[in-house]
C-alpha cells in the first residue's frame, strides 16, 4: 500500500481520464478511488501534488498528457 512507503520525489503529477469514473468493469472503476486516496496520501506527507481529470478513458491522448506532466513537473 502507498501509505505504507516514503515516496523519494519531491513533486508528482497525476492525471487520470474522467470515463474512469463511469466505467462498468469493476476492476477499473477502482482506479479513480485509487488515484484520489494517493492524492490525498501524497498532499498529507507534504508532497507536491497534482491530480488532473482529463476528457476520455485511460488510453486517450497519452502524448499530450505526458506533455503536460512533464511541463508541470518542470515549472
């Protein structure tokens, strides 16, 4: 579990496409829980943090989301 390990960044970004919520494979819908508790984990052990929801499922436009992770994390 996250909770139970020292993350070594200083930043990180997480980005998450917003179908991930409304998805019928159970197994997947978790991931939007999943990705909002280590948000809240990562925030609480005073990581700078970001959790952006993006337009489409986990597969869409991965270029562009990467982009703007890296760009964020170079801010």
């Amino acid at each position: 579990m996250a909770a139970e390990h020292q993350i070594k960044v200083p930043a990180v970004y997480l980005s998450l496409g917003d179908k991930e919520l409304r998805i019928k494979n159970a197994l997947m819908k978790t991931v939007g829980d999943c990705i909002i508790k280590q948000e809240e984990i990562l925030s609480a052990a005073g990581i700078d943090t970001i959790l952006e929801w993006n337009k489409g499922n986990h597969f869409q436009h991965n270029n562009l989301r990467t982009a703007a992770g890296i760009a964020w994390l170079l801010r």
